[in-house]
C-alpha cells in the first residue's frame, strides 16, 4: 500500500457534507468503508500490523529525516521528552497532519506516548488512512526512559492471575449484523477521513481498559483473546474470553460480524500494543471496541517471560533503553521536510 498523498489535501480543498446533511448511524456505510480499507492495504490483515519501532532505532534514526510527536501531557513532555519532538494532543493529530506538515515528506513520522497505549491508537488511526510512514515507539516513553517505566509499565506488569484462567474454549456468537456508523459522506474514502477525525477525538478511556476494570464486570465485555488457538489453551484465557485469529478473523469475509453491537468488544493480546490497534480498526467501523492496556502482560506477566520472552510480546526491565531525553521547555513544531520518502523495514508483528 502507498501512502495517499493527496489524503488531507482532499480533506481541506473540500466539504461535501454539508450542515443541514443529518448523520445516521448506516450499516451500509460500514460495508462501503470496510470494502475501502480491505481494497487499500487490508492493514488489519497485513504484515505490517501492528506498526511498531523499537526505540533505540528511532535513536539511531535521528539524524536522518523523521519526525517525532509526543501524545501525552504537557507537564510529562516537559518533564522529559525526546529531542526536537513536538507536543500534540491525540485530537489535534488530525489537524496537524492536514495544515502544518507534509506528512509524506518525512522517512519515518514515529508517535510516542507512556506506554503505547495512545500512541498505537493513534497510529492504527492513521495507518488505515494509507500513511505507511506512521509508526508507533515500542512500549511508549517506557521503553526509552526508566523513570517513566517505573510509573507505567513496571508498574503495570502483574501476574495476579496465573492459575486463575480458564481452559475451557468458547464459541464466538453467531453471524449478525455489522455496525452501524455515523458519516455524512457517501464515499469509502470519504467515509474513512469523516470517521477518522471523529476516532481521533475519543478520549483513552473510551478505547482502553485496565485489567482491573474488567475484572469488575467480565460479564459487561464481549472480550476477544487475539491469540491463536493453542496459546488460548496453554496459557489460559480472561473468564469468558472468545478465540479469534489474529490478522485473520476480522474482515468481511471471516468473523467481523460475529462481533456484537449492543455491548463493548475488549480485545487482548500478549502486551496490548497489538490490540491498540486493533481497537482503532473497530472503532473506525463503528464498534464500542477497547483494547486491554498491558496484554496479558497485566495479569499472567511470569508466563508471558518465560513462554513469550521477545519484545513483541513480553515487557521486561532489560528492555528500558535509556536513551538522552531533553528536559524542561516546549518544543515547537519544525517546519515541513521536503527529503523524498523512504521506506523502513516494519517492526511490528506479534
């Protein structure tokens, strides 16, 4: 898939939609998305899901032509932050990418947050909008610095439940019908920028979950473990959760309408950096979807190290970078590149 270069160009010369154009919630308009996304890249179905850098790459990268956009709050950015990285809001990122950037100019656009909860997101967002340059930072700010892993990912991390799960599979609900959603506009394309903008707006809590939320309603979630099926019964599973193939059951023609639309979908992987993603898909198509913050790195953590010990899918102190971080200030957004862009091999995967 290529980057739409014209994308927010498109966007910003144009309102087809109109004011006095009532939104209602379409069936039909999810099928025309879903048939965009699946004919420009099927990301949820690529290699190239999730789209993950390590830091220490990033490092490496820095005197080349990429740019970096922290995603959590001021006083944190100012705290500590990486250099000449830009402070954005997760709601402005649409904004930015239209009017202040050229954002196909840049080698790498690479998003960071805490803990890549937002930050993944964020960038499932935009990748499904074609930007194949858009990268998330592996494990957030708590990949590149130990004082903030300490507050976020080495506290997170907890193996409460080992033991605790369930052996026994369950079934996926029938096939229903898809999600409605809410667009104005009448073109997959178009439908994608409307949806996406309004993606963008929602606030952490509404597409993250924590461990112990869910465990005080497991009944209240459709959860989904996206894992394949013989690690959904060696290692056990969340009360209640329902197997689905990752990069494989959610289209059109597997189990995307098996999903529910009446009750909130909670997806988990090995450490949630996957399932961010995944919950930026489900939500584009109008599906109350969340991803479980951490994985089952929030709950069965010595079993994720000693059966899933690679990056990808097992948090562990060794993995802090500890890289320099600038303190203090506020970094102002840098002018557009013009340098041609340049294709980087894709770290993500599970």
């Amino acid at each position: 898939m290529i980057i739409l270069l014209f994308l927010f160009a498109a966007a910003s010369c144009s309102n087809k939609y109109g004011s006095d154009k009532q939104s209602v919630a379409s069936t039909e308009k999810n099928l025309l998305l879903l048939d965009w996304f699946e004919k420009n890249g099927n990301y949820i179905n690529s290699p190239e899901i999730p789209s993950i850098m390590d830091a220490q790459n990033v490092w490496a990268m820095r005197e080349e032509n990429i740019h970096i956009i922290d995603l959590r709050e001021p006083e944190d950015f100012r705290d500590a932050h990486i250099e000449h990285a830009v402070n954005l809001k997760q709601s402005q990122v649409f904004d930015y990418f239209k009017n202040s950037i050229d954002p196909a100019s840049f080698k790498g656009i690479f998003l960071v947050c805490y803990d890549l909860s937002i930050s993944g997101y964020v960038a499932g967002v935009l990748r499904l909008l074609g930007y194949d340059n858009v990268f998330a930072i592996r494990f957030g700010m708590s990949g590149w610095d130990r004082s903030i892993a300490e507050k976020h990912w080495l506290a997170a991390v907890s193996s409460h439940l080992v033991g605790k799960l369930e052996t026994s599979g369950f079934p996926m609900n029938k096939a229903g019908d898809y999600a409605g959603i809410m667009a104005h506009a009448e073109t997959g394309f178009e439908i994608a920028l409307e949806r996406a903008e309004a993606a963008l707006q929602h606030k952490p809590h509404e597409f993250t979950t924590t461990i112990a939320e869910f465990l005080e309603n497991p009944k209240g979630f459709y959860t989904i473990c996206y894992w394949p099926e013989d690690k959904y019964m060696s290692n056990g599973h969340l009360p209640g959760a329902v197997q689905y193939d990752p990069k494989k059951s959610l289209s059109r023609d597997t189990y995307l309408n098996t999903l529910p639309t009446d009750k909130p979908v909670l997806v988990y992987c090995y450490s949630g950096q996957h399932s961010t993603f995944v919950a930026a898909y489900l939500r584009m198509l109008g599906y109350d979807a969340r991803s479980l913050a951490y994985g089952a790195n929030g709950f069965i953590h010595e079993v994720m190290a000693r059966t899933e010990p690679r990056p990808t899918r097992t948090f562990t102190e060794n993995l802090i970078q500890n890289l320099p971080v600038v303190k203090g200030g506020v970094a102002e957004p840098v002018p557009p590149k013009t340098k041609q862009f340049e294709t980087i091999t894709v770290e993500g995967g599970c």
